[in-house]
C-alpha cells in the first residue's frame, strides 16, 4: 500500500511539474558541471529570465568569479540577482531553469535581501541588514555556497557603509567553496575589491524627457546616475533639481 502512495505521489509531482513547465515562454533542462577546476564555470547560462515576469528579458552570463553590479535605480539588479538565484534553487529542485541554456556546480542559495525594519522586534533597517549577512559567515557544509547580497548596508551612511561593504566581501571571498554576487550603488567599490571581485553593471538611457531601460547586464562598472534626472522628470520644483545638479558637477 505504501509503495502505491508513493507511485501516485511520484506521478502527481511529475505532473505539476509539466503543468508548470507548460506555463513558461522558455525553459530547459539544467546540466550540472561535475568538475570545479579552473576551466569550468560555476554557473554557465543563455537567454535566462526571472520566473515570475512576463515578457521578461533574457541575460547571458558565465559565472567564474564573484561579482560586484552597479547600476542606476531601476536598471534591473535586484531582478538578475533574484532570477540567478531562483533558477538555481529551480534547477536542483525540479530540474528546470527558465534559460534557453542553464549549466551549474550543485549548491546552497543563500541571500540577504529585501531586508526590512521590524517594530516589534526593536530591528532598525540597518539592523536587519546586519543580522542578515551575519547568518552568512558561519555555515557549515562542504557544498558550494551561493550568496547574493542586495545593495549591501544601504542603511547606514556612505563611509561607514563602504568600508563595512569592502571588509565584508573581502572576509566572504576568502572563505573556500563561497561565491558572493552583491549589488551596490557605491562605485567606489568597484575599485577596492579589484581584483576579487569582477565588475558588471546596468544602465539607462534618457530621451525626450523619458527615461528606458534595457535590463541586459554588460561588463565594467556603471557609467550612468539616474537619480538626479528623476527629479526633473518626476516633475519636482526645478530650483531642487538645479541646486542638486549644480551640486554633483562641483564634487
């Protein structure tokens, strides 16, 4: 009886899995990459988009070092950190990845993310912030360790953030079998985790008073700021957005 409950159970999982599958634009099959030496990628992928976006644009990437993306608010970080992160997790549960080509080492997904204050708790933000990534240091396992981290210690201000920011990345890459993808907007660290860490980015073009996006991920660091035009385009007084502007050209 028991090896019929667990038949019935075996078909109704392999049936919602193809059910979801039917659901989705594009997906494949993951490989695993059973090797880890150096001519081997981490994480190797095609065409891969967020799960639960429609019409969602597909980003290439081979994964072979830690990362640090940059970029203008908006620009689609925070989205590929989540859709890398999910696909993983997808792939090493039901086999699929919303790729057209998706090719990874096996490993535990951790993230600190979408961190928030907690009233009851006493937490401020920057708080939250710090019990979060402090759960990262101390895991126990000789399995590949996958962390993303979104916009690391925004809670606190620019130069204590930076230097807690590189200390920190620095103490994670230097813990075997780790892989970190952390976003940020202090471009500053571009600079002080090289080499460690590799520089991606997404930008923005403004056009007639109308601000686009592409949300496709491109080598180096970011080259364009956002925030200040916003102002002007989301229609604040034009002395705030003068003053502001006159302000970055004279740093």
């Amino acid at each position: 009886v028991l090896n019929c409950y667990d038949y019935i159970g075996q078909l109704d999982n392999h049936y919602a899995i193809s059910l979801y599958q039917e659901t989705l634009d594009e997906y494949c099959e993951p490989e695993i990459i059973q090797s880890q030496d150096t001519q081997h990628y981490l994480c190797d992928f095609e065409d891969l988009t967020h799960p639960l976006i429609t019409d969602a644009v597909p980003n290439d990437l081979s994964i072979n070092q830690n990362i640090l993306l940059t970029g203008s608010n908006a620009s689609g970080k925070s989205t590929f950190m989540k859709a890398v992160a999910l696909n993983l997790i997808l792939a090493q549960s039901i086999e699929t990845a919303t790729a057209s080509q998706f090719k990874y080492v096996p490993g535990l997904v951790f993230t600190s993310m979408a961190n928030a204050d907690d009233v009851l708790s006493g937490d401020s933000y920057f708080m939250a912030e710090l019990k979060s990534i402090r759960r990262l240091f101390n895991i126990s396992t000789d399995k590949q360790i996958y962390c993303f981290i979104d916009e690391i210690f925004k809670g606190t201000n620019t130069t204590e953030r930076i230097a807690a920011s590189e200390s920190v990345l620095t103490y994670l890459n230097n813990i075997p079998n780790y892989y970190v993808l952390a976003a940020t907007h202090d471009i500053e660290l571009s600079s002080l985790l090289s080499p460690s860490f590799i520089n991606y980015h997404f930008n923005e073009s403004i056009k007639n008073d109308s601000i686009d996006f592409d949300f496709k991920i491109k080598p180096g660091k970011a080259n364009t700021r956002n925030a200040i035009e916003l102002l002007r385009l989301t229609q604040f007084p034009n002395d705030i957005y003068k003053r502001a502007k006159q302000q970055v050209e004279n740093q």
